[in-house]
C-alpha cells in the first residue's frame, strides 16, 4: 500500500482516536517531525518505527503535551487539543511511558504510580484505594513489586515496572509506550505483551515505539515507519517483514544478520580475575585474553552488571583478585582503573555516562582532558578539533560539535560514550547494555566499533540481555546465574544450551 493510499485510508476511518495533519516541530535549525499527517484508530496496537532520530520520540512527546507543535492539527475523541503539559494531556486521556525514566527516586513504588492522580478522602489520600487499585494492577500485569519498596533501591527493569503501571493506572485511552521492554527478560516481556492486547480488548488504543521490530510484527495491527522526521508508509502490520521495515525505515535495504566476526583473540591473558566475592558475587574466576569479545549472560538481577562494576572498582570486593597484563588492581577506584588501563561504558548513558547538558566535545574528552591542557589552559579548536575526529571514528550523527548531548538521539548518545572510550585507549573496555534502545542502524555501527577495537588488541567484556546479540558478537560466553559463573560456551553456541544455563540447568555444558 502506498504512502498516499494508506494516508487517506485511515485519515477517513470513522473509529480514528487521533486525527493528525500537517505537524511540525523544530528545535533549533533541526526539522524534528515535518509535515506528519496520520490517524490512529480506537482500540488497536499501532507500532511506530524508525531509526533514531527519525522524529517518534518527538511526534509522541507532542501527543503528550511534553512538547507543542510549531504547526499542525491534532484532534482527539473528536476534539481539536493542544496540550501545554503532560498533566493537561493526562486529564485528556492521553499517557505517555516515556523512554527515559521518570520517577522520584526517594518516593515508594505505589506513590510513583499514583503520583499525580491520588485518590483522596477528602484532602489526605485514600490509602485502602490506592492499595485495592494497586493490586487490580499488579494482577492485569503480573508483575511482581511491593508497593512500599523505595523506588532508588530497585533494579532498572523493576523502575520499568513502576513506568508501566503509573501509565496504567490514568485509564487512558490512548496510552503511549516507548520502549518499554527495554530493560525486561524475556518471560516479562511475554506479560506486558498478553497486557497490551488485554488493554486493546477493553478498547484502549497503544501507541507502541520500539526498536525490537520482531515485537512490533508480533504484537501491532498497524505500522507506521518514520524517517528524517517524516511519515514514509502507513499500513497493516501483516503486509511487513523485518526486511520490509528496515528498508522503509533507513531507505535502503540492510543486512540485519551480525557480522561475521573472525576473531582477533591471541594466546596472551589481557585480564585474569579469581574468586571475586562480595554480597552479590560468589567466587567469581575467568579470564580474558588479548582481542578477545567476552560475553556476559543471564537473567537480570543474575549479577552481570556487579561483575563489571567490581572489575571497575565502582563496587568494594570481601575478596578476589582483579590483574591487568599481570598487574594487580584489586583495590582500584574508577579513577585509577582508567589510569591503569580500564575503561568502562555504564548501562545508563543518561545517568551515568553523560552530561546531558554539556557539548559533544566536553562528553567526548572527558575523561582525557589532561592531555589538551598546556601551561594551565585548555584549546578549544583543538578539543573540537579531536572531538570531531573521533565523533565521525565511531559514525557519530550531528549537526555541529558544540551542541548539547541532551540534543542526540539514543543511538548517537551511546556513540558519544564509544568516542570518549576510543579517545581513553584502554587495554580492556567494560561495554554495559551499549545498545539498549538504539535503533537496529545504530546498533550494527556500535557491533561493528566493538569488532574493529577487539581487532585493534582491545579485550572487551560485552554485556546484554538480548541473547542473539551475545552469541552474533562474542568470542565466547560466560552465563552467570545467583552471582556465579554457571557455564562457559565457546563460539559457535547453541542458544538453547546457552538459555537453558540462565536458569541454572548445566547438563552437557562446558
């Protein structure tokens, strides 16, 4: 079906929940939706597709209310709206899951889900309410949370939970999720699937924005691809295909497959840990050899990102030793792993990686700023200068250098941590969840940066929760299950003895 037909087809439905014609909205001299014109219909799951930075963050914000439109026309349950604030969209109908967490921290999980829409006896908060409509929540979804944890002490899937539920709990009826399974295993991934389709049964109309596109073929009834701010095609999901919808999203056709990668490991041991213990680790002993891709698996919460962080010394050990080229560095901080040799890009770009507000260049040589500094004063041309260079090292996409990270798209933010990784030079980089929510683009450039540094003679300890991306890109794969090593595999893997050590089951392992 072509873009026009399409177009026109669903503008005239009469059950359209949301009619939109003609919306733009820039930032800056950057075109972020150009002339967007569709319609969503009530009670069905529509995916929305594209690459990063292709304008459905934006598109959705303005739906609502984060963002204004500089031009255009929304019209909703038949009203012409203009939201000002997502609190006014709210009171609308609209909800919004956005990508980027947004909870308070200090508060528990059942303020956080009812924040802004408590319901009272009279000024005070109906307390037995909240609780009754709290558990109605938790049985629709199957999720698993108490409801008096404090927020900061959950991991970042279970704060995903607490997203999902706070949009869930406004009884909209046009409830917006944008990547919500980003940080979810697989077995919650299948629960908020079978909510989504029991939210579309009870007439509520998702707005789903995801990069997974196997989810988006699974799950939505129709497809909307965006690319460079615009509409490209609009149709039933059952007429695409992953390779239909990368073409539309990217405008060329592309090899979804991972690399071949030949291997570039040696015989020499680059990083020996043995017997790590603390709270979470139990007697944690591998190696990792020069040019190796080692891969870390298992459930979230298995104790992967606690291997990482001990190797880094951003968490204390009880004992175990860590040695770099032969070197020890078990009682290393962060600040002298990154003198000896370590690097590390968090799982959280937003929260530990970036920041946001800084330039390009600031987040690129942060980390090396000592060697651009002479007589006490540091060269702007020639920090812009290394910076550029490194941004197009790692295909980094922007306008100018000096413009805030808060401005890049997921992908391209990930990039900027990869620029300043490249820019450190260490002998072993730490990658945490280093594609979470980037488009698939994205995520075969950053495959494709690891590859490259791995061949450079860089050892890489890489960690994901998509399991066919540890076994397209590792040399071989350590599963941790309960804060211990469980299993080893060496490329090529069988995925089904791979997972099957998730849960602890070992027969006929290695």
């Amino acid at each position: 079906m072509s873009r026009a037909v399409g177009e026109l087809l669903i503008m005239n439905s009469p059950t359209a929940l949301v009619r939109v014609q003609e919306l733009t909205k820039s930032f800056g001299a950057t075109a972020a939706v150009r002339s967007v014109s569709l319609a969503i219909n009530s009670g069905e799951i529509v995916g929305l597709v594209g690459e990063n930075g292709a304008g459905k963050s934006t598109f959705a914000k303005i739906l609502a209310g984060v963002h204004t439109a500089d031009s255009g026309n929304i019209e909703f349950n038949g009203e012409n709206v203009n939201f000002k604030s997502p609190y006014e969209a709210l009171r609308g109908g609209i909800a919004m899951m956005a990508q980027e967490i947004m909870l308070v921290p200090e508060a528990s999980v059942i303020e956080n889900v009812f924040l802004g829409s408590t319901p009272k006896r009279g000024i005070f908060p109906n307390q037995p309410k909240m609780r009754s409509s709290f558990a109605e929540l938790l049985e629709l979804t199957q999720f698993d949370l108490d409801p008096d944890e404090t927020v900061a002490r959950l991991r970042l899937a279970d704060q995903q939970k607490v997203e999902i539920l706070r949009s869930l709990s406004r009884n909209a009826k046009l409830i917006i999720m944008d990547e919500p399974s980003a940080s979810l295993t697989a077995d919650e991934v299948d629960r908020l699937h079978g909510t989504i389709r029991e939210l579309a049964r009870r007439g509520v109309t998702v707005l789903l924005i995801s990069h997974f596109l196997e989810e988006v073929l699974e799950l939505t009834t129709t497809t909307i691809i965006m690319r460079d701010g615009e509409v490209v095609r609009i149709g039933p999901t059952k007429e695409e295909s992953i390779d239909s919808l990368v073409s539309g999203m990217v405008g060329r056709s592309l090899e979804t497959r991972y690399f071949e990668n030949d291997s570039a490991k040696t015989e020499r041991v680059r990083l020996s840990v043995k017997n790590l213990t603390n709270q979470t680790l139990q007697d944690v002993s591998f190696e990792i050899h020069e040019g190796e891709i080692l891969g870390l698996a298992g459930l979230i919460g298995s104790g992967r990102t606690e291997i990482a962080r001990a190797i880094f010394g951003a968490d204390s050990l009880d004992s175990g030793t860590i040695s770099l080229d032969g070197n020890d560095l078990s009682n290393n901080s962060p600040r002298d792993s990154i003198a000896n040799g370590i690097y590390m890009i968090p799982e959280s770009r937003k929260e530990e990686g970036l920041i946001l507000e800084a330039s390009i260049t600031d987040n690129v040589v942060l980390s090396s700023l000592k060697r651009y500094r002479r007589n006490g004063m540091l060269s702007r041309r020639k920090l812009d200068s290394k910076a550029t260079t490194l941004a197009n090292q790692v295909d980094l996409r922007f306008s100018k250098i000096t413009q805030s990270a808060l401005s890049l798209s997921g992908g391209n933010q990930q990039k900027v941590l990869f620029g300043r990784a490249v820019e450190v030079s260490p002998k072993f980089l730490i990658v945490d969840e280093p594609t979470r929510g980037v488009d698939i683009a994205a995520k075969r450039a950053i495959h494709k940066i690891l590859i490259d540094l791995a061949k450079s003679g860089m050892s890489i300890l890489f960690i994901s929760s998509e399991i066919e991306e540890v076994l397209g890109v590792c040399d071989r794969v350590l599963v941790i299950h309960q804060g211990k090593v469980q299993a080893e595999f060496n490329a090529p893997f069988e995925q089904e003895r791979v997972v099957a050590a998730f849960f602890g089951q070992t027969s006929g392992v290695k």
